[in-house]
C-alpha cells in the first residue's frame, strides 16, 4: 500500500482538481452532504485545510482557535482552498511530522491519524464536490482502497461520530468506490 503522505497529496488532488471546475453559477449547487451546498463543502475542507498548520505545530483547539481569528479573510472560496491547502500540505511534509501528537476535539491522537483522517475526508468530499457539480466521479483507484482499508474496522467509530450518514448496504461483489463511499453514507 502506498504511503499515507503519497495518498494524502492523491486525496488532495482529487478534490483540487474538482474545486478548479467550479463554474461561477455552481456555488450553490446542492451537494450529497446533507444541509450542504457546493459552497458550504469547499468552506468546509477551506476550514479543515486551515487548522492543520497550528494543530501540527502542537497548538490546542483553543489556540488554534484564537490565531485563525487573527488571520486576514480571503477574497473567494477558490483563493482560500488553493491557499489553505498548499499550507496544510506544506505542514504534513515537515520532517518527522507524522512522529508527532496533535490536540483534536476529541482528545490527543497521532499526527498519523489525523493524517489518515483528513485523507480519507478529502477523498469522500471529493466524490461530493464531484456528485455537486456533474463533472468526473472516478476517484483514483489506489487511494479509494487505502481509504477503504483504513476506514473498515473504523465503521463503528464513524457512524457513532455523528458526522456521517450511516452507512448503506452494498452487494458485496461492489467496487471499492462504492463500497468506501456506502461507508460514509454515499448512495451512488
């Protein structure tokens, strides 16, 4: 299996090229997330994109909290993605960064998990952004079975998150994009 950095700039990639796509009359293009239009789910990985710097340095949520109040807004949703994620990905390839603790909402975990955590979250919100825009949904094929291998003895702790829609049955003969996509709650 590749590495979780390797799959991480994959992931990235996948919903990058998806969020490039966005013609000006989209913005507001209902999404597969419910609540959620094209909009509210870039603003989302934006956010998620913003933390990582702060939160690998060691900084807690309320740290980190206080210095993202400091910083300047952006002009457009595009600059703040392209932006927020060239700094996030700039973070994760600090020497030894997988090494580290990080302080998340939920307590302290791995800097590697968190890794694996915003991996598989650009992965599925890329297939979103994809469904809510009508362009390509093929994910690439390496990075939907490493989030999919990653994310199977997680079902439990996904759904009772509550941030995910329960998962969906699938026939078991499903490709691996259906079945990773039925984990977070994704009818194709």
């Amino acid at each position: 299996m590749a590495e979780v950095l390797d799959l991480h700039a994959s992931a990235l990639a996948e919903f990058d090229v998806r969020v490039r796509a966005i013609e000006p009359d989209q913005w507001h293009a209902p999404t597969p997330c419910r609540e959620w239009d094209v909009s509210d789910l870039v603003g989302h990985l934006v956010a998620e994109q913003r933390w990582v710097p702060y939160l690998l340095d060691g900084a807690t949520i309320p740290e980190a909290e206080a210095a993202l109040a400091t910083e300047p807004p952006f002009a457009d949703l595009l600059t703040a993605w392209q932006v927020s994620a060239g700094a996030a990905r700039t973070s994760w390839l600090t020497t030894e960064v997988l090494d580290r603790t990080v302080h998340l909402s939920y307590g302290e975990t791995s800097a590697r998990h968190y890794l694996w955590e915003m991996t598989a979250d650009l992965t599925v919100h890329a297939w979103d952004l994809a469904r809510g825009i009508e362009v390509d949904e093929d994910l690439d094929p390496e990075l939907v079975e490493a989030v999919l291998e990653w994310s199977l003895p997680r079902v439990e702790d996904l759904a009772a998150s509550g941030l995910f829609d329960p998962p969906i049955p699938v026939s078991a003969d499903a490709d691996a994009q259906v079945r990773l996509l039925a984990l977070y709650g994704r009818k194709v």
